[in-house]
C-alpha cells in the first residue's frame, strides 16, 4: 500500500463536506500526512452573476467575487481551525471553474495521494445519491477516492 503524504478533501461548505474535513483532519494526524482543502467556486453561478452585473450597473461582478473568495477562505480557514491539531500541515486553495474539472487540476498540480470527499453536496436535483461532482471523481480521478456518507458523525 502506498504511503500516504497528502490528503486532498473536496470542500462544498455544506454539512457533508464538513464531516469530510473532520474524518481527513484525524487521518492526516493518525498517518502523518499533510491536509489541503480545496473549495470550487462554480463558473455556471460567476456566469450568471455577470448577467446580472450586466442588467444592474450599480452591482460590481468584481466585488461580489472578491467578497466570495474572501467568504471562502475565512470558511475555509475556520474549518481547519476546528478540524486540525498544530500537528498537521495544512493548506488550502479555492479554484473557478467547472468543480469536478478543477479538482482533477489540483490533483494533477498538488500530487495528493488521496481524495476524500462527501457522498452529497449541495444539490438534491441531479444525481442525488451521491452528487454529481462526487459521481465524476469516482469515475475520473487518478487516484484513490474516499467517500464519507452523508449521516457520518464524524467530529
């Protein structure tokens, strides 16, 4: 089995996702492993938001993005303060684009070993069993997938 040195979770801010941190968070002490959170901000939402900004001059696409990083990564950071111990090394990336597209990116430019990832985010329309992005990874990803349901109590 290989060693594992990063562990990768897939962070959607929703109740799932943040079991997904804490399971990774005690796996990466338990084995040693370095923890990278990565967030996607969904281009078919900033696209959508640039109509609007396009039909309302006075809402500035440029702020409501800035403010959407910024709101990330405090969430981001506030889930690593209440998920990992000093012990850990931890970082964190936010990323634009189609989700699944851009996880396979960071796997591809980060190197983890492993991905973990809640079973369901935020949509209950598509694929509601296990979430589309979810779907894809399984189905994509270059390396091992881990999947945390959706009723774990992990804390």
């Amino acid at each position: 089995m290989k060693t594992l040195n990063k562990i990768m979770v897939a962070v959607d801010f929703s109740d799932y996702s943040l079991s997904a941190v804490h399971y990774a968070a005690h796996l990466a002490e338990d084995v040693g492993a370095a923890l990278l959170l990565v967030n996607v901000i969904n281009q078919r939402d900033l696209n959508m938001m640039k109509k609007v900004a396009n039909e309302v001059p006075a809402f500035s696409f440029e702020n409501y993005l800035e403010e959407m990083r910024k709101d990330r990564e405090e969430g981001l950071q506030q889930m690593l303060k209440e998920a990992v111990r000093d012990r850990t090394v931890a970082k964190t990336i936010i990323r634009i684009g189609i989700p699944y597209q851009e996880l396979l990116n960071v796997i591809e430019d980060k190197k983890p070993d492993l991905l973990i990832m809640a079973t369901k985010g935020r949509s209950n329309l598509v694929d509601t069993i296990i979430g589309s992005c979810a779907q894809k990874m399984f189905r994509r990803s270059p390396i091992p997938v881990l999947s945390i349901r959706s009723d774990a109590a992990v804390v």
